[in-house]
C-alpha cells in the first residue's frame, strides 16, 4: 500500500526547502543590486497604464 502520509513529507520537505534557496538567492541579488555602483531605476508601466487608446470591441 502507498505510504501518502509519507509522500506528503518528502514533497512538503523538498518544496520547503526550494522555496527557502529562491528567497536566499533573491535576498543575495537584492544586495548585489544596492551595493553595484551603475545602478539605474526603471519605471515599468503594465498594460494598464499604457498611455495607447483602449480599442472598442
């Protein structure tokens, strides 16, 4: 018989571990960002903001 508590446990584990090395590696890059002399902000508009007319349907 498939031992699910079991399954469960290992992909909880492995998941939890992932998400914690992606918030690490982001944490890391946000560093070497502010520190990084060249620097610029960008302002990103979504679709939303789009200065274009909206099309009628």
């Amino acid at each position: 018989m498939v031992d699910y508590k079991e399954m469960y446990n290992v992909l909880f584990n492995k998941m939890t571990d992932i998400i914690e090395e992606i918030q690490q590696i982001q944490l890391q890059t946000e560093e070497m960002y502010i520190h990084s002399k060249d620097r610029e902000f960008v302002l990103l508009k979504s679709g939303k903001d789009s200065d274009q007319p909206k099309k009628k349907e």
